[in-house]
C-alpha cells in the first residue's frame, strides 16, 4: 500500500517519505528466535508486524545485549543513517528498556519516539535482576552483572540534560507490575503524548487498541 498526500495548491497526488520502524525489545528478552525468525509467542510482535505490512512500513527489530548499551547505540545509529540514505522517515520504537533507548536515540537524531511501558532509570530498576544467567526467550546463557547496571548514569544523565525536543508517545499499560505507571505519567504529561489503558501488565496488553495512537505517530 502506497501513501500519497494531497497538495491543496494544486489537488495532485505525491508520495509520501517511506516510513520504517526500528523496534527494540526489553531487558531479558528478544524479537527473534536463533533462526533469526520473528517470535510468534510475542503478540506485540505480531500484531506490529501485521500493521507494518499492511501499511508498508519497514519493521525493523533485531535482538540486542543491553550489557552494552554503547553498541546497540552504535548499531541503531548506523541503521538509521542506512535509512535515512534510502529516503526512509525513522520512529524509534521500543518495550520497557526499548522504550528507554528509543528516547536516547530520538533525542540523538531529532526522529519520533513510542515508548511502551518505559524503563525511565536503569541503573536503578535493573540491579534486582543481577544474578540472571540466560536470556528468558531464546535460553542463551549469558550474565547479569552489578556494572552492566552502572554503565546507565551516563545515558540517563544526558536525557535529563538534554535541550533537544523530543516527540515522544508513550504508552502504558496502569497495571505494570514491574514499573510504576503513576511515575511515568507524572513525569512525562507536560512534554509528551501519554495515552493510558486501564489493567495490563509490563508486557503491555493493549497493542491492538493501541494502533490507532501509533498510525498518528507515524504518518503525522
């Protein structure tokens, strides 16, 4: 499906920039199998993929090591510099600790961000989980440790520094369990598009009603 936009001077038709998400998942987690194929247990993941198809929007959501957040940063980065080359309109996109590196990057390139259930202070949430040793989707070993907590001051520090407008929705489920929506609400309901949905959880169970919210993001 192609997009067009209507010019009012002249009532002709033009395409519209090509549209990509680049989506990253949460801590612990992952958005492909070890075959590198998209993992159908995530309904998020799914219903995402779904809509990009249908709108002909490129789905990017490759698995990341949040023990080196400098490198996913890197990664993405030069991910959108590709995109950016083939005349792709980029939103950053991303779960929990995707939300919080979302926000890092949109505030790196001046693109849209959709934060989902966000991770708002690492280096605070993230020690209780020291001590995992495989990663809760795929089973790949691997370890948790105190300083892969540590290495977030700085990311955190130049996002509560930061001049840089941001365009930022956010979406919450109220019944995170893991963190706490009323906080997320209050510190983000002056700067940026929050839309809430009642029950839930930190995995988010309102992708579906939620499409609507993410189309205007997109194609606004």
């Amino acid at each position: 499906m192609k997009h067009t936009l209507l010019i009012p001077e002249t009532g002709k038709l033009k395409p519209m920039m090509k549209k990509a998400i680049i989506y990253l998942h949460g801590f612990n987690s992952a958005s492909l199998n070890l075959d590198g194929e998209l993992l159908i247990s995530k309904e998020k993941l799914l219903v995402l993929q779904s809509y990009c198809l249908q709108k002909d929007i490129v789905f990017y959501t490759p698995n990341v090591d949040y023990r080196n957040f400098e490198g996913i940063i890197e990664d993405m980065l030069i991910q959108w510099n590709q995109y950016l080359d083939q005349s792709y309109a980029v939103v950053f996109m991303g779960s929990s600790m995707g939300g919080f590196a979302s926000e890092y990057l949109a505030m790196k390139t001046g693109c849209k961000a959709i934060m989902i259930n966000p991770a708002i202070k690492p280096s605070e949430l993230l020690p209780q989980f020291t001590g995992v040793t495989e990663n809760f989707e795929t089973g790949q070993p691997y370890q948790w440790e105190l300083n892969d907590c540590e290495q977030y001051k700085k990311y955190e520090y130049e996002l509560e520094n930061s001049f840089q407008l941001i365009d930022r929705t956010i979406l919450l489920d109220m019944a995170d369990e893991l963190i706490n929506s009323k906080n997320t609400l209050s510190l983000y309901k002056e700067k940026s598009t929050v839309v809430t949905y009642n029950g839930g959880s930190h995995s988010f169970e309102h992708i579906k009603q939620a499409l609507p919210v993410i189309d205007r993001q997109i194609f606004n």
